[in-house]
C-alpha cells in the first residue's frame, strides 16, 4: 500500500484560516458508507442523522497554550518553545527554534521573569528537555504567557483562544485540538440529549505527532506517534449497554475513534475502564471492532487521518468525497467543514 494512494489535490485557498462564527454553522458532508451516496448539509443538520439510544463520543482534552517566547537568560537571544509532553514533576520535552542556540544548561526567561527554564537534555530535530523554574501556579503562568500552537498550515492569528478549544474541552494536555469536536455548541449537544442521543467522553491527549507527514512510501512502515488515552468505567458500560441494545456508536473525531478501538482491541470487542499510551494504526484492510460511524474533519493528503477514515468508507469512496468537497469549494482542515460517515 503506497502513501500516494492517499495523495489528492487540493488548492491552498481551500485550508480555511480562521473559524466560522457560529460553530455549528460549517458544512457537513454526509457519507452514506453502504450505498455510495454523497449528500451535502450543515453542521446544525446533524441530529437529523441520530437515532434514540444511539451514542456519540467525544474527547474531552483541552489543548494547552504551548507556544512560548524567551530569550536567553545570558545573551537575550530570542527563543521560540512548544511544549510537547510532560516527562516528570516540571520537566518537559519540548521542541526548541532555533535548537542549536539551547544547550545543557542553558537557561531561558518568559515575560517578566517569573517563569525559568533550564535545559536538561538535548535529542534529534530541535528536541529539548527543560526543567521549569517559577512561582506561583504553572498552568496559570501558561495561560498567561503561551499562545496556541495552531498547526504549521495556519498563517493567521486566532484572536481567541478558545476557537481552538471544543465548548467541552476540560483535561489539560494537548499539543492540537480535536478539531472535529469545534463544530459542537453547548446548545446543540443539549439538543442532541433531547432526543435521546447518549453523549459520553474520553480522553486522549493529542501530540504533535498528528501533523507529522508519513516519509515512507510504504505505509506498513510508517511507524506510529504514541498518546496518552483514558476510558472511564461510566463511559465504557454505557458503551457496553449501546452495543447490546442496537445503538451505533458514532465518535466525534479520530482521536476518539483510535481511543475505543485500542480498548476494544485489548478487550476481545468490549470496553473496560483503562488508561495508557496508544499508538495504534488504521489503514485500509481494518476491521472495525468499536465503532459505527464518525464525524471528523478533511484531512491533510496522504496522512494517517486520511488513511483512518478510508479504512472506514473505503479508499476510493473517501477520495471520491474528497475530489467533490473541492469542486463543492469546502473549507479544509483544522477550521473547515466536517464530514459524517454512516
């Protein structure tokens, strides 16, 4: 299987820039996976497509302001972090503009001094690890100091800080947004309730990882970036109980399809409480075990979101649907349009 299977074109007036002002407002592309057929709706549609008893999943992580500018503590050069992941008690791995500036020891000052880091250990591509010095509270410092860390294909700045966050968004820990979630009003999902739509959450901690291009031709040699996921015992017996009664499960989003198939997959097709680090990897040829429809983004060409959702719907259907969202003029990416498969 070649990653140029997956390739299409797509012009760059098409990534959207900034978000809609009403959410619930973009476009929705409706796959019908069974019989082949295309339908073209808003977002604000989407009940219409849900039953009673059926469930949608989301992924409640909030993303973290990870974007921060320094300088040198020594040379008041000027230094660009993103914070990665957490490796210990305020100790990060982080990637580090410009990289060869920063080394053992260095030290770098954020505003006005209150927050420190020190570099701690050095790996490959700009990668940092940094032990953070400050007082007070550090998320608070974060939420002051940091920016989002909108992906490389957005060139504007977002003037609020929670367009890049889901109106659900609670566990800090992202490096991105799951952005099929950003659709979503709190209006909607009560409206969703009403009908008699269940609604539960997982969490899994998007990386940066997720804008990482597969640089193999063969995808079987892609190797996988690893995240940090979460099922709760409440959320995995009310998932239990859908399957048992003939509800679909309809997650929001690749993030919270890979978190329920890592689980199914561990557990012989049923969902337990679990935590842990999932690198899982579907491509076409995957034989779905957890879920039965979903709503998700467009994706960039040739990635693995592209990969997942032709794993779904098929490859040449998904890039059918692809070639017609670009004569239809649907705006791609984090902030674009959104798409449901059934």
């Amino acid at each position: 299987m070649n990653v140029n299977d997956f390739d299409f074109h797509l012009p760059e007036e098409l990534i959207a820039q900034t978000p809609l002002e009403n959410r619930a407002s973009s476009r929705l592309m409706v796959l019908d996976k069974t019989n082949k057929k295309i339908s073209h709706k808003h977002f604000y549609d989407l009940k219409s497509y849900l039953k009673k008893g059926d469930c949608l999943v989301l992924n409640d992580t909030r993303v973290l302001p990870a974007r921060l500018f320094g300088q040198k503590s020594d040379t008041g050069g000027k230094v660009e972090i993103l914070l990665l992941k957490e490796e210990g008690q305020d100790t990060w791995e982080t990637l580090v503009k410009p990289a060869k500036r920063i080394k053992l020891g260095t030290e770098i000052t954020f505003g006005d001094g209150r927050l420190k880091a020190v570099c701690t250990g050095e790996s490959d591509h700009g990668g940092r690890s940094l032990k953070f010095l400050y007082s007070g509270i550090f998320y608070e410092l974060l939420d002051e100091l940091g920016q989002m860390p909108l992906p490389p294909y957005i060139k504007e700045q977002l003037e609020e800080k929670d367009r890049y966050q889901t109106v659900y968004a609670v566990h800090q820990g992202s490096a991105a947004a799951p952005t099929a979630g950003l659709h979503f009003t709190t209006d909607m999902i009560e409206e969703i309730k009403a009908i008699g739509v269940h609604v539960t959450f997982i969490t899994l901690h998007v990386g940066l990882g997720t804008f990482r291009p597969v640089s193999v031709e063969n995808v079987l040699e892609h190797d996988m970036h690893a995240e940090f996921y979460q099922i709760t015992k409440g959320t995995s017996e009310l998932l239990n109980k859908v399957k048992e009664s003939g509800g679909r499960i309809i997650t929001v989003g690749t993030t919270s399809t890979r978190t329920l198939e890592t689980v199914a997959n561990k557990f012989e097709g049923k969902f337990q409480e679990d935590s842990g680090w999932t690198s899982i990897f579907i491509y076409p040829g995957y034989e779905f075990q957890a879920i039965d429809g979903l709503i998700t983004n467009f994706h960039l060409p040739k990635s693995t979101l592209i990969m997942l959702v032709s794993a779904l719907a098929s490859r040449e259907f998904v890039l059918e649907a692809y070639n017609e969202a670009v004569e239809e003029k649907y705006r791609f990416f984090s902030f674009g349009d959104a798409m449901l498969i059934l």
